[in-house]
C-alpha cells in the first residue's frame, strides 16, 4: 500500500500525446489536376474581376472629384458675381457724387454737406460688404486688393466729408479744398488698384479653374481723375454750391469739345471695342474744337490710361470756331485691352462739358 501512495517520480519522462490521426483521402477521390484551358479561364475571370473593381474606384475618384471641382467653380463664380455687383454699385454712387459736384444745381450748403455725408456713409458700407465676403482660397490675394481698393475709398471719402463744411465756408477753405483734392487722388489711386490688379486676378482665377463668369468691369468712381485732382477745379465746383450759378466774366458763350481722337492714324470711337496694331506709335492725337462765341486761352488737354498717370498739354490759345490737334505720346506704351481717357478742362464760363471728355476701349495686337 506504501508504494500504492508513493508520489511520482518527478524526473520521470511524460509520455507524448499522439498526433491525431490523418484524414484520409476517400478511395477513388485522388486530386484532380486543373486542364490548362480550365486554368486559363479562372485567370481571366480574376483579371476581369480586378479591372472591373479598379474601373469602379476610379469611377469613384472621378466622381468625388468633380462634385469637388463644381463646388469650387460655384464658389469662385458667387465671388466674381458680388464683385462685380459691388464695382456696379461703386461707379454708380461715384457718377451721382461727381455730378452733383459738377453742377449742384439750386442745393443749400447744408443739403450738399448732408449729401457727400450719405455718400461717405454709402462707401463705408460698401468696404464693410468687402471684409464680409465669401473668399475662397484661391482668391486670397485678389481679395487682399480688393479690400486695399475700398479701405482708401473709405478713408479718403471720409476725409473729403470732414472737410467739406470748411471748404465750403470762408476760413480755411483754401486748405480744405487743396485736402479734398488730394483726397480724389487717392480715390482715383483706388481705380487704378483695382483695375490694374484686383480685377485681373478675380479673372485669372476663373480661366484657371475653368469656372464660368463674364470679365469683370473697370472702376470709374473717379470719372474725369486729372480734372478733379486739381484744386482749382474742385474750388470753381463748390464755388456755385449756394445755388447761385457761375458765371463768366463777359456775356459771350463758352465752350470748348472734343471733336475726334486717334492713334496711329486710326480713329477712335468711344460707343465701339477700337483695335489697333501691336507696335503703333502710341500718340494720341486729340481734336479740340472751341465752340463757343469767344476766344479761349490756356485750354488744357489731358490723356490717361486705365486711370493711371496722366499725360497733358496746352492750347495756348484757340479762336471761335477753330479746332487745333493736340498730339500727347503715351509711355509706356499701351499693350493688351486698355480704356484710354480724354478729358478737355472746361473754360471759364462753360456751363455744357458733357462733350469735353471721353473713354475708349482700345485693344493692341
């Protein structure tokens, strides 16, 4: 019983478990061998099955694209379309603003204030439109133009209704008018920004990524940017703002206009698109008619391009019924689709100037 209950040897060998046993194969089942057409034909249908999966997945890609694609082109198209609605909005408030600067007709000192005051606060809210846009990535940078174009729009339009009230009284309108003056330069600087730059980008951006939206027009907040920036005729302007009208110092008519405009030979017409060779000298040769019942001196002829610089000469003196050409040399020379700008300074006395400038889209190629 003792060995009964002896325990185990602890160095004794275990005995291993038998592998279980093997399945074997049922009689008369021995592997088929696959034929080489058989073999063939599974490959194939694997192949099939693969180009089919990737067709999809690239269907799939393709498609996931161009949902992407048309969201972006709907996005660059909303931007280009408020744009283009703000440019409209602006050059219309700049043509009220400048015509009744032009001829205020019988309004009070205190109505034609009241009125630049509702003109400043029109291009506040414009700049405020401006920092509230949607702006995809890619128009960034045109973005960043835009917003420089209507910051000085502000400001300047600012400037211009705080000093109005001096310059339109007796002390100190001297330095105000000068300031106001200065202030339409910086506006007419605005112009030049967003059509030499914003602009071009907004359009460069939608060729690229093959959006549809039309070209984006010009700015001309500023109509007449060589007249207005000179403090003498901003002075004359306000100086019939008290309803009396301004008179010349004789009874005899005034008036001088533009009668016809060419480069190169080639004349221009304001109510066309103008084509002109690539290479044309680019002279401007402007016409100048005095159509009044006087003889004019020192008539003024200015030319400029997209808003940009200026370019001007004088008619020393020019008798009734006489027309002389002014011969003004651009440079540079103009390349591409450009608005070329012709403006005869009123003389004193002329009260009809809607014939003593112009605009003209000419293209050079």
């Amino acid at each position: 019983m003792d060995d009964f209950f002896e325990p185990d040897d602890p160095t004794a060998e275990v005995p291993a478990e038998p592998d279980p046993p093997r399945r074997r194969r049922a009689p008369g089942k021995a592997r088929r061998e696959m034929d080489p057409e058989e073999r063939k034909r599974l490959l194939i249908r694997r192949g099939v099955a693969l180009g089919v999966g990737i067709l999809v997945l690239l269907l799939l890609v393709l498609g996931v694209r161009s949902c992407l694609d048309a969201r972006k082109n709907r996005s660059l198209e909303a931007y280009a379309g408020d744009v283009a609605q703000l440019t409209d909005e602006t050059n219309a408030l700049g043509q009220s603003m400048f015509e009744m600067l032009d001829d205020p007709g019988e309004l009070s000192v205190t109505e034609f204030t009241g009125e630049i005051e509702t003109d400043r606060n029109a291009m506040d809210g414009f700049l405020s439109r401006v920092e509230k846009l949607g702006v995809p990535d890619d128009m960034k940078a045109a973005q960043q133009d835009l917003l420089l174009t209507y910051q000085l729009r502000s400001s300047a339009m600012g400037e211009i209704a705080t000093a109005m009230p001096t310059a339109l009284g007796d002390e100190g309108s001297e330095q105000a008018i000068t300031n106001i003056a200065g202030q339409i330069q910086a506006l007419v600087a605005a112009d030049v920004i967003y059509n030499r730059v914003a602009r071009h980008k907004v359009d460069a951006e939608i060729v690229a990524a093959g959006a549809s939206a039309p070209e984006l027009q010009r700015s001309t907040f500023v109509p007449r940017p060589t007249f207005w920036s000179d403090p003498a005729n901003v002075e004359d302007a306000l100086a019939g703002v008290s309803g009396a009208p301004r008179e010349a110092d004789d009874d005899a008519i005034h008036g001088t206009g533009i009668a016809s405009v060419a480069i190169g030979g080639v004349a221009l017409d304001s109510s066309v698109a103008n084509t002109v060779a690539a290479g044309t000298d680019p002279t401007v040769e402007v016409s100048v008619q005095n159509q009044g019942g006087a003889e004019e001196t020192d008539v003024t002829v200015s030319v400029s391009v997209d808003g940009g610089g200026t370019v001007e000469e004088t008619i020393s003196s020019i008798a009734i019924g006489e027309t002389q050409v002014v011969s003004l040399t651009l440079d540079p020379a103009p390349v591409g689709e450009v608005t070329i700008e012709v403006s005869v300074a009123p003389v004193p006395g002329e009260g009809l100037t809607d014939n003593n400038e112009d605009s003209y889209t000419v293209t050079f190629e």
